[in-house]
C-alpha cells in the first residue's frame, strides 16, 4: 500500500473531537495496570512453559484470553473496559499508514474512538532482547505518531526474563538519551515510580514532534505524551 498522508481518513476518524482527548485518570490507568500484572501472574502460574520462553506472540496470546475472561469475571473491570483486542488495526496520525497492529488494545467505557493500547516487549538481554528494542519497538511507537496519537498516555508491559528493572535499566537508558543533543525519544521526563502500588510500574513523559494535519494553532500539537511501564 503506497505510504502518504490521507487527510480524509483523519478528518473522519477525529470529526467533532477535540485532540489530544482529555487526561485519564491515573486512578484507572492504576487498575489497568494492576489487572494486567494479575492476569500476567495468572498465565505464568498455569503456562509456565509459555512465559518463560515462548514467543511474545505466544505470551500476549494468552494475555489477551485472560483480560477477555476477566471481563466476565471481575465486575469493575467489565465496568472499565468494554473490549480487549490483539493486533487489531490502528492508523498513523496523518494517515500514512491504516494497518498499525499495536499488541493489544484496550476499549474504555467511555467509548472514545481511541483505546488505550499497550505494547508488550520480552526484555532479555542474554538473547538479544535488549532495553534498546524496547525503546525503538516500544516508546519510540507512542513517540512518532504511529499510535496513540488521540490521546495523551500510553501503556507498555515488559516480560522480564533476566534480572532487568526499570530502575536498573530502563531509567539509566533514558537518562542517557535525555543528555544527547538529540534524543531519540523525546524524554522530557525519566521514569516515576507510580505510587500506591507494589508493581514494578513507572511513567515517563515523552514530547511528540509531530503535528496533527488539518488542524490550527495551537490543536495542531499533540503534546506530551505519558507513558506507562510496567514490568513483570
């Protein structure tokens, strides 16, 4: 499919909104994150095998077929969360690209046309799945405009399989990153413990350089984009 803007797909999607969407609340954001180390925890104790060395298809798999029960199960998360999708199709911010297949997505009840999407990434250094393809395949997504570009947060979870932390690894990684004259990634802030929690769950702000097509001074501008870290 020929790469250009398609200004009409953007128009239609955002029509009658107000971009980027408001802020959701992070006492939300909080319970997703806390629902999917459960869920996580929950497939690792019956798919140990799977988890500990399968695919991250394989994972966000079975990830997915346990966020989908919980929907039935857990009544504040049915209430949170009307859907869970896997690699369901997204479009790029100008259009560029209509088959972004972000890992997984995650329709609000407050049915905005925009999920919440998390990226997963395998973080294992001794084979090569390092802190960099997490930033370049992860936070570098959420940074460029490929996705959630409609909203002002973004969710990746890492499956841990070495002794990574995102105190140890990923803040030391952004930190170097921040002091180029050239970030990559756009940090304007290093990874925050979220408090309240006993997850290994952080946030940090990246600026987004690109701009909404179509759109005037100053709702042309993203704004700052926050993303959640959570590593299990």
């Amino acid at each position: 499919m020929p790469i250009h803007p398609r200004p009409d797909q953007i128009a239609e999607l955002t029509r009658n909104l107000q971009l980027p969407l408001p802020p959701a609340q992070q006492s939300h954001l909080l319970v997703i994150a806390e629902t999917l180390a459960r869920a996580y925890t929950e497939i690792r104790t019956r798919h140990l095998q799977i988890v500990m060395s399968g695919t991250e298809a394989e994972i966000t798999a079975l990830l997915q077929a346990r966020l989908l029960t919980l929907l039935e199960e857990d009544v504040f998360w049915g209430q949170l969360v009307l859907s869970v999708s896997r690699g369901s199709e997204s479009i790029s911010f100008d259009g560029s690209h209509l088959e972004k297949r972000p890992d997984i997505a995650l329709a609000l009840s407050n049915r905005d046309r925009f999920p919440l999407l998390v990226e997963a990434k395998i973080v294992d250094h001794t084979r090569g799945k390092t802190i960099r393809l997490y930033a370049d395949n992860g936070i570098q997504r959420f940074v460029s405009g490929d996705y959630a570009w409609g909203r002002r947060e973004g969710m990746m979870i890492a499956y841990v399989r070495d002794e990574s932390t995102i105190m140890g690894t990923l803040t030391p990684f952004l930190a170097d990153d921040l002091n180029k004259p050239s970030s990559l990634y756009s940090v304007q802030a290093l990874p925050t413990a979220v408090a309240g929690t006993s997850l290994q769950v952080s946030i940090s702000n990246h600026q987004r350089p690109f701009t909404y097509p179509q759109r005037q001074q100053p709702q042309h501008l993203p704004g700052i984009i926050s993303v959640w870290h959570l590593w299990v």
